[in-house]
C-alpha cells in the first residue's frame, strides 16, 4: 500500500479547515493505492540507492 497527501478541492478543503477550527487541531488528509512495484535491475538500484543516499530521502520504483 503506498499513500500519499490527497490533492483536495476547495469544498473538500474548505471542509476540513472547518473541522480543524472545531477541535482545535492540525488534520492532514491521505489517499492510499496499491500500486505495482517495479522489477529492478541490478544496476538501477544501485543508481536509486545512490540518489537515496545524496537527497536523504527514500524513493519507490512503480511501474
């Protein structure tokens, strides 16, 4: 499962900001898919392993 931060329109937004000013607190909204992984070469993961390494981050390969 693989999920990220919905991309909302302005209803959907206009009412999570009202639900945030009821209780007081900060609301992130995901959406959640199952995705294929990619199958990776050996080389291509060591090029996705190097550019995790130099951005400090963590990268999913999809097909």
């Amino acid at each position: 499962m693989f999920c990220n931060a919905s991309k909302l329109d302005n209803q959907k937004l206009d009412a999570i900001k009202a639900l945030e000013q009821e209780l007081g607190k900060t609301l992130v909204a995901y959406s959640c898919s199952n995705p294929e992984p990619s199958i990776l070469s050996d080389a291509e993961l060591m090029k996705i392993k190097s550019l995790e390494e130099k951005l400090a981050v963590t990268l999913v390969a999809f097909k």
